[in-house]
C-alpha cells in the first residue's frame, strides 16, 4: 500500500514539475557505396553464357571505380579469368586489368605475380598479347621498382620465341620501355630464346643486342616493332651502340614501308649520336664520317616508291646541319657519282665522240663499248650518294614531299649562307608550282633565309610573276618577301615598282600590303632608287610638270618608296620639286605609320611642327616609364574616397595617361589599363558623395539614377580590363575583381534604396555574400596586398554578415564602402591591349552597296588584330543598321590568318540583307571581343548559410557565369540602298 503510495505521489509531481524526459542517443549512421567487387562478382554469376559475360565486362568498363574497391574487382576478374573457357571473355579481363592498373593512387606491383602468372596457362596467343600488354602498363606505373622491371623483362625476353607477331611485338615493346643497357639478361635454352650462334646454356646479353636480333624476322610487323623499341631506348636517354647502324642500313633496303620509315629514323638518330665515328665505302678502299654516309643514304630515300617514305626522308636531311659543304650541295646537282668519282653520262660521251669525229663503223666488233669495265652484278641503280636528292624531292608528284622537301632546304639554308645562295634558283622555281600550299611554303621558305641572299634580275621576275595569282594569301606573302629581300640593280627597283603598280591597279584590296612593302623596299636601297628619282617623280631641269593627283593610290606608293630611301640619303630630297614637299607633308600627317619624318633642308618654318612631334616621339621608353610611374605615385597620395582634390586629381592623371599612350606606343597598354582603373575609382568616388546620402530618396532621384549609372559603367570598364588586356599578373586580376566587388555592393545599396520590402533583397544579398567568398577563395595568396581596403572590412564582418537581416546587411555595405580606403594600383608589366583596325572597308565611298530586297549583297571584311588570345571563338563582327537592327556574325576559323607572334588577321564576308529603304544609309560594321566570366561559379556545397533564409533556392549555379561583348575596334560606316523586288 505504501508503495503504491509513492508511485501516485511521484506521477503527480511529474506533472506538475514536468521533468525532461531521458534522452536516448542518436544511432549513428555511416553512409558507404555499395562494392563494386561485390556488383561485378553477381553480374559475372548470373551470366548464363560467354555472351553474357562479355556484355557485363563491357557494361563494367564504361563505369568508374574507386581506388579502394580496385584491387578486390582485380581478385574477382582473375578468378573468373581461370574459370573462363572463351577467349574473347579472356581478352576482355586482361583489357581491363591494365586499365584498373592505371587508376590513380593505386601501386599495380600487388597484381604483377598475379599477371605473370596468367601467361603461363594462356593458350590464346590474342590475349597473351594482351596480357603482356597489361604488364606494360604495371611496368610503366612502377618507375622506381627495379625487382619488378626484371621480372617483366625476362618475361618479355621468354616469349620472344612465340610465333604469333603480336606476342614478339608486345615483348618488344617492353624492352624498349623497361629495358636497361647495363643490365645484363641471362637467356638460357628453358623456353627462352637462344643466342645465335650458341648451343643452348647461359649467355648475359644486354637489351640492344636482343632487339637487334629481331631487325631481320621474318614479319615485317616484328621488324617494325624492333626498330622502334630501339628507338624507345634512345627516347629515354640510352645510348644506342653504333654496332647498330650497319643493321639500320640494310634496312632501308626492306620491302615494306614501315620498316623502311622507321629505318630512316634510325639511321637519323644514328648519325646525331657518332656523326665524326669513321665508316667504310662498301666496294671500295676509302672512308668517310658517319654522318655525311647517312646523309647519302637518307637522299637515297627520297626517290623511294612510297611517299610517305619519301616525305619521312626529305624531312630528316632537313635536321641534318652537322654534314659536310661538298654533301650537302650535291643534292642539288643530278650529275651521277660513284665512290665519289666523277662519271660521264650518255649525253656527255656521245658529245665527245662527235667533237672527235669517231663513229662506230659497225665493220669491228664491239668498238662502241664503254672502256671502263663494269661488274653487271656489282651494279647498283641508287649508288649515286646525294646526287640531286632534292632536285626529285622538289620534282615529286606528291605535293608532301615537295613541301618536306622546300621546309628542309629552309633548315639547311639557314645554316649555310653558300648553300642558302646554290638553293636560291630551286626555291624560285617553285613559285610555278601548280599547288597553292606549295607556292605559299616557299614563298615563306625564301622569306626566312632572305638576310643571306641577294636576287638577281632573272630571279626576281620569276618571283614577281607570281604577283598576277588570284590567291590574296600567296600575294600578301609575296609583298610581305619582297619587304625583307635584297635586289643587285635599280633594274630590279624599277621592275619592282611597276609589278607592285600593276598589281595595285588590278587588285585595289592589296592597297595597304603594296605600300608597306614599297615602304622596306626603300629603306633597303637608298642607293639604287636615288637615280631613279627624276623618273619616277616625273620631275625636269628646266620645265615645270604638272602636279600628279593625290588621291591616286599608285602616286602615293611611288612617294612612299622615294621618302623611305630619302632618310638613308640626305641628297635625295634636292630633287623635290615644291609639290613633293607639299604631298610630304600631308602624307606625313594621313600615313604617318608608312612615311618617316625627314630633315629638309630649308624647310623649317614649313615642318616645325613636324620636327617637334619627331622630337617628342624619339623620346626613350625609359622616360616615360619613369612618368607613368610618377603619375601612379601621385595618386597614391589620395588615402581614401572621400579625400578633397581627389577628384580633380584623378582626372588629370587619366588625361596624362590617355596622351602618353598616344604618344609612346610601347607603353600604349599599360598607359590604357592604368587610365581605365583610375577612372572606375573616379566614378565610385562620384557615386559615393555625401550628399547623395545624406538626403532622402525622394528628393535625390537625379543623383540615384547618376549613381546607377556610373555602377554600370564601372562593371563594364572592370570587364574590359580583365578580357580587353593580356599579361595581366594575379594581384592585378584580384584588383580588378575587388572594383568589381565594390561596383555590385553600390548596386545592392541603390536597390535597397529604390525598391520597397525586403523579399526582393533576399536574392541579392545572398548572391552578394557568395561572390564575397568566391573572392576569398579564388585570391586568398592575394589577401595580404588587400590591407584596410574594402574586401577586408567585408572579411572581417563575414559572420555577421551571414546572420543579420538584409536590411542591416545594406547599411553595413554603404558605411564600409565610404569608409574604405582607395586600393592604389602597382604598374604593370608586360601588358598588351587587345585591338583591332578595319581595313576594308574604308568607309570612305559615297557610292552605296545596292542590292534586291529578300537577297543578301556580300560585304568583304578585312581587319587586322593585335594581341588578341584565341580570335577563332572570341572575335565577332557586328552590323548595325539604321533602324537599330543589329546582327552579330561569328567567322570562320578558316578565316583567320596568324601572320606573326601577337598579330592576327580576319579576312571574312559579311552578308547584308534587309527590306526595300526610300534612300541609301550607312550601317555601321564593327568587331567585337566575346568574353565569358566564370569569376562567380561556387560550388553547391557553400560554407555559409544566410541567417534569413533557410533554402538555397535562387543561388547561382556552379555553371553560371556572366558572357557579353566589348566593342574594341573603330566602327566603319557603310552605304548600302536596298531595292524593291521587281514585278
């Protein structure tokens, strides 16, 4: 009774009281990935057949696997190997056994016995093939394991006796992979390949020996696969032994293109490793270097029937620069050598026999027979040496080999100034050929080695025939040749200037390639256009003539190559008449980049100012290093946003910049970067002014929409400076993304204070907050640079940020961003600005495009780029019509040239179309540099969470990022008149 008692007394107090009931600890709970091991081992017991297994292993191989389950899914495929009858199933797990061998952070050298062990059951030559494979690969991820890498060596080297080609082809794979020359293999007659040569027993051999073995199998296939595991020992930094090379050499000979190809490539490293070693001329008593004797064989190649032997040959005597001056100019003359003798030809000896007089009479027996006597069976038709290698190389039906051919001779011309000379005539000639590629190959070729050579009269009218091509690539390249070519006559510079006139006058798009080529021809011989001067200037002692037109293309390139010879020759200028100075000076202000400032004698009121821009140009890089340094000191000095004079000083400073761009063109990208920074600072430092801020919304509608405005400017301006400019070093990206960073909180601020409740702040602060610490992540080696600046004062506030409400979360941004200080920029180096110069069209026709209504007119483009990275997916082309219509067309990469380091050039159509107008009008054309910004991708897994939200709705994705355009070239205007369609 009295415990029942204390049980009722107890639960009323319970009740009262209301104790907390005991808490009962969380089961703990792992989450683990089901085995793979395990998977596999179900699906291969399920298999009823073959078929089927084969259908799960491939299944399996398209899946990844962890490190961790690798080696019991290697257990589970070789206990279903053994058990396994088909071979096809067979192959398939010794496939996937070295594929499992490569996963990373696995060591393969706990299956190596496992694998071995494989090859000794194995039947099915196939999969044994594959099964050596796999140990190569095991071999390959075990560099540092020498137990295992002889292991599998005298694998390799037991299996070389088998007599399907692909075990002998894999095995030697491996030697030449894993084999080492001062290793000795121990080979003795239990299954492993015996010497020749030995009777069975132990004999130590070293690797290049064995492979060497097989350089005469009877499969072509194997003696392929030896020749390159050869060549895989000297990959690896293994000295071939030159032993060798006898064998390399009669391979050349082989009947199969394969081995002569890698043949070749042998002899080649061959002669690189002992080109002064000393080699015996077969059927003769005399020597001669190694490398001059595989020089000869090597041309004996190009003459080989297949062509890609041929093109493998001419290719490598392009890389052979140690061979001897006679050698090597003897490929270039046909006439026929032996042993380095002297031959006459049929021609030549049926020649002489007429200048003698001395016939056959018939009447005695064999009187016309040669008197050298010949062994038929010693006679070999290719003994010739190097005799006119390249002469059939050029001459060859395949345009590969001719342009192998043409790239060599450029190799081996560039080292040899006399041979550069004897190749001259060959190179030219190949300016006819019937193939553009080959044409324009040579065009180049004779572009590189035109410092050691001087044209003659007959050669340069060969090279400026090729002037009449209709190909603007082949005539670029010639102009851009001719620019750096010297010429022995002022024949030739008349010949010249009349080609060039010709090919002005018939292809006018060439105008701008014409004049700059005019332009070096003159600087290169000042000499040999002085006495042509009165000729081309139409000038005369005693008579006036009439002044020429200045608005004739052809006038002008004779002015451009008659001043550009003028500055190496101060006499020249006494044959100007009184219109030559005028047209001087206009042209010298029109196309200042085509024609040099000059010292005129008696000319100074007229050039004054001329000479004072001359002056102000000459002035060194250095000078203006050290103001653009002084500018950027300068501002320094501006401590925060709201400092007095700040902005008057800015503006200075970005005018200072702009002009010095101008004005020094090597500094003309960082001048501009500098300028654009500060002026993003400007604007941020206008948008934040005190009044704005201390008025009411209503009142400051003006200012709000000003400030708005300028916000958008600067994100702009930030994106030019990231994608608009190259070289940029990591502080100077973490700068710009800090402005950037600046630019989007003035934005959440002025949409806080523009738009009514909090819902539509939710997103933005939360989005805000994520870029924030996207800045943290992606510059955190950056952070100490940013000392007292605005992404500091957010850092340091970051776990308040997250917990207060959006609209505290505002105030904090507009206090931080007023308080902090200005970040000042350290002077850049080495960076470019993307450009880009539209030169066709010139905008300068009154003359409009006129085309049918419905129909397109087509609209050549021609444009130069300047340090533009990857133009083919970057540069577009935008027209804009008047009606604010604006179309935006992406070229072909066809349609991109790269002339030179930094330089690139778009010669494109554009197709315009659009409805029947009253009157012509001007559409604008201009190009665009297509930038996409991944600066805010975040991972879904984000280390924050904002203390308003509890969903993570409405985040960006990992994938999103900011894409647009910036305009970076002048817009050209075009008159174009659509037509009604007639009925």
């Amino acid at each position: 009774m009295a415990a029942h008692l204390k049980k009722r007394v107890y639960e009323e107090f319970s009740k009262v009281v209301q104790l907390p009931p005991e808490e009962v600890p969380a089961k703990k709970l792992r989450l683990s990935k089901p085995s793979k091991s395990a998977a596999l081992h179900i699906d291969l017991c399920k298999a009823t057949n073959s078929t089927d297994a084969l259908q799960y292993l491939l299944q399996f191989a398209r899946k990844p696997v962890e490190v961790e389950s690798v080696e019991g899914v290697v257990r589970i495929l070789l206990e279903h190997y053994y058990k396994e009858t088909d071979h096809s199933v067979r192959l398939k797990i010794a496939s996937l056994l070295g594929l499992l061998s490569k996963t990373q952070g696995f060591s393969p050298d706990s299956i190596v016995d496992d694998a071995i062990g494989t090859l000794n059951s194995e039947k099915s030559h196939q999969v044994l093939a594959q099964l050596l494979d796999t140990l190569l690969v095991i071999g390959t991820q075990l560099p540092d394991n020498p137990a295992v890498r002889q292991r599998l060596i005298e694998v390799a080297c037991k299996h070389l006796s088998d007599t399907y080609f692909g075990v002998r082809n894999k095995c030697l794979q491996l030697l030449g992979c894993l084999g080492t020359v001062d290793t000795p293999l121990t080979k003795d007659g239990e299954g492993l390949s015996t010497v020749p040569g030995t009777s069975g027993g132990v004999c130590a051999r070293d690797v290049q020996s064995i492979i060497s073995d097989y350089f005469g199998d009877q499969d072509p296939r194997v003696r392929t696969a030896a020749i390159k595991a050869m060549l895989q020992l000297h990959e690896r930094g293994m000295k071939i032994q030159q032993n060798i090379y006898e064998h390399a050499c009669r391979l050349l000979c082989d009947d199969f293109e394969q081995v002569r190809s890698a043949a070749v490539q042998m002899v080649w490293v061959l002669s690189q490793l002992y080109p002064e070693s000393i080699v015996p001329i077969p059927s003769s008593n005399e020597e001669i270097r190694l490398v001059d004797d595989s020089f000869g064989k090597i041309s004996h190649m190009v003459s080989d029937g297949s062509w890609v032997v041929r093109v493998q040959a001419a290719k490598t005597l392009g890389s052979m620069l140690q061979v001897s001056p006679h050698f090597l100019e003897q490929t270039l003359d046909k006439k026929l050598m032996s042993d380095l003798r002297r031959k006459r030809t049929a021609h030549e000896r049926a020649k002489e026999l007429y200048a003698s007089g001395e016939f056959s009479s018939g009447r005695k027996w064999a009187d016309d027979a040669p008197k050298e006597k010949v062994d038929t069976n010693a006679v070999n038709l290719i003994a010739s040496g190097a005799c006119g290698a390249f002469v059939h190389g050029l001459e060859d039906e395949m345009y590969e080999v001719r342009i192998s051919a043409v790239e060599a001779l450029c190799a081996l011309a560039q080292s040899s100034a006399g041979f550069a000379e004897k190749c001259l005539d060959f190179l030219v000639d190949m300016f006819n050929d019937e193939i553009e590629e080959v044409r324009l190959q040579s065009i180049h070729v004779l572009r590189q080695i035109s410092t050691n050579i001087t044209l003659r009269e007959d050669q340069l009218d060969t090279v400026l025939a090729v002037l009449e091509d209709s190909s603007r690539d082949i005539r670029e390249a010639l102009h851009e040749l001719l620019c750096y070519t010297n010429v022995s006559t002022k024949e030739c510079i008349q010949m010249a200037l009349l080609e060039l006139l010709k090919n002005l006058t018939k292809y006018p798009t060439d105008r701008n390639s014409v004049w700059k080529c005019l332009k070096f021809l003159g600087c290169r011989h000042p000499n040999l256009v002085l006495p042509l001067v009165p000729e081309l200037l139409s000038t005369h002692p005693y008579f006036d003539t009439p002044e020429p037109d200045m608005d004739d293309p052809a006038y002008i390139a004779v002015l451009v190559l008659v001043f550009n010879a003028a500055t190496s020759c101060p006499t020249m200028s006494a044959l100007f008449s009184d219109h030559t100075f005028r047209h001087y000076a206009y042209l010298r202000d029109s196309l200042s980049h085509l024609v040099p400032p000059l010292r005129l004698p008696g000319r100074k009121q007229m050039f004054g100012l001329e000479g004072a821009a001359a002056a102000s140009g000459s002035g060194s890089v250095e000078a203006a290093e050290q103001f653009l340094q002084q500018s950027l000191s300068r501002v320094s000095t501006i401590h925060n946003l709201e400092t007095p004079g700040a902005q008057d000083l800015l503006d200075l400073t970005i005018r200072d910049l702009l002009r010095l761009g101008e004005l020094q063109t090597e500094l003309a990208g960082v001048a501009h970067f500098c300028a654009t920074y500060l002026r993003c600072q400007l604007l941020l430092m206008k948008a934040l002014q005190e009044k704005l801020w201390n008025m009411a919304v209503p009142l400051c509608l003006k200012q709000n929409a000003m400030a708005t405005a300028a916000t958008r400017q600067i994100l702009e301006e930030t994106y030019k400076l990231e994608f608009l400019y190259s070289g940029l070093e990591n502080r100077l990206v973490a700068t710009i993304h800090h402005v950037r960073l600046q630019a989007k909180a003035l934005q959440l601020v002025l949409t806080a204070r523009t738009k009514r409740g909090v819902e539509p702040l939710i997103g933005l602060c939360e989005k805000f907050l994520q870029e924030v610490e996207t800045f943290q992540r992606l510059f955190v080696s950056e952070l100490p640079h940013f000392q007292d600046t605005f992404v500091e004062k957010l850092l340091e506030l970051m776990p308040r940020l997250t917990a207060c409400k959006p609209v505290e979360l505002v105030k904090i941004l507009q206090t931080t961003l007023r308080q902090s200080s200005l970040l000042h920029l350290k002077l850049p180096k080495q960076v470019q600005r993307a450009t880009a110069t539209i030169i066709e069209p010139t905008g300068e026709s009154d003359n409009p495009l006129k085309f049918t209504t419905g129909l397109v007119v087509a609209l050549d483009i021609d444009a130069t780029l300047e340090h533009v990275q990857d133009p083919q997916t970057t540069v577009k082309v935008q027209v804009l019509y008047p009606d604010g219509q604006s179309h935006v067309i992406h070229p072909k990469p066809g349609d991109f040239r790269n002339p030179g380091p930094g330089r690139h050039r778009l010669i494109t159509q554009v197709y315009l179309s659009h409805t029947a107008w009253t009157e012509p009008c001007q559409v604008e054309v201009r190009l665009l540099l297509a930038y996409s910004s991944s600066s805010g991708r975040l991972s879904s897994s984000s280390s924050f969470k904002p203390g308003w939200s509890d969903s993570t709705e409405g985040l960006p994705t990992a994938e999103g990022a900011t894409e647009g355009t910036i305009p970076f070239s002048k817009a050209v205007k075009v008159f174009i008149m659509p037509k009604p369609a007639r009925r």
